[in-house]
C-alpha cells in the first residue's frame, strides 16, 4: 500500500521515497485554467481581419528549396514561413495566419549546419583549450543576394482581391 502526505500549502504530495510530486487538485486546478484560457483565447487565430492567406514556391535552378525560411517584410509588419520538400510555404503573421495588405521585401534563406561532436564519457572529458577554433559558421545554401532586405530583387503584393500564390524562382 503506498501512502502519500499532502503539503495543502505548497499543493505538492510527498511521495514514500522522499520525493515531490504535484497533487491531485493542483493538477486539476492547473487543468481547468489552461482549458479556459484555450477556449477564451480564440484558438485558431486567423489574423489581420483585412489581410489574406498566402502561400508559395520557392525554387532554385528549377529545383523545389526544402527548408528555407522564406520571409515577406514590410516597414510596418512581417510574416514568415518554412518550405517544405515541394518548395511550397504558408505565411504566418505574428498575430494569425493572415498576412496584411500591402507591398513586402522577400527574403528567402536556407543555412547548412554542422552537427556538433558526440559528448565524450565523463572519463574521457577534456576542457577545450583557450586558442581552440570557434564552431564553424553555418553555410548559406542560396546566393547572399536573397538573405536581406537591403539585397533582396524580391518583392511581393498581398492584396484583397488575388489569390496570393507567390513562385519566388531564385537565380544565381
């Protein structure tokens, strides 16, 4: 049988091996709070009421880009999205999945990284030295061109009436 001492409290059982665990009414309480604040929250927040969904393909030499960060930027607002193994993104505002109205800069970057090392075991740990190199920086996968707003020939109108389905072909 096992016995468990509640602290009311800290909201917290003592479990028989010494340890603390939340309990049962703190779960609950802790339940309830997040379910409201899901269901008062809007849920599925669509965004700018005056703005649209929009969406697109990225391609590079002909070729569908997996995994670039593909960014429409304004003075005033921005929206991201991430392509997928087809080239095709959605845009995401910080407020919802509607995209304001208006004229954006596109930025479109995808970066290589180079996994760290393994961790050595504890007995084969040796602290590295202070003149050690720095991590390598992670390799830009498209021409630098598309990386920034000062840069980029990209650009892009969200508008009322269209459909909002961007092809971003990229050149060297």
């Amino acid at each position: 049988m096992t016995v468990i001492w509640l602290n009311r409290r800290a909201r917290f059982a003592r479990t028989p091996t010494g340890g603390w665990a939340p309990s049962v009414s703190l779960a609950l309480s802790l339940s309830l709070a997040l379910s409201v604040s899901l269901g008062c929250s809007g849920g599925g927040k669509t965004g700018n009421p005056n703005g649209r969904p929009a969406t697109g393909t990225v391609t590079y030499k002909g070729q569908p880009v997996d995994g670039a960060t593909v960014s429409f930027i304004s003075p005033s607002v921005s929206a991201f999205g991430s392509t997928d193994a087809q080239g095709k993104f959605k845009l995401r505002a910080s407020d919802g999945e509607n995209v304001a109205l208006g004229d954006y800069q596109v930025t479109v970057v995808k970066k290589e990284f180079t996994p760290p090392p393994p961790p050595p075991s504890e007995q084969d740990y040796v602290p590295p030295a202070e003149d050690a190199p720095a991590a390598p920086e992670p390799k830009d996968l498209l021409p630098a061109k598309y990386k920034t707003v000062k840069d980029t020939p990209l650009k892009a109108t969200v508008t009322a009436d269209g459909k909002n389905d961007f092809a971003l072909e990229l050149a060297d």
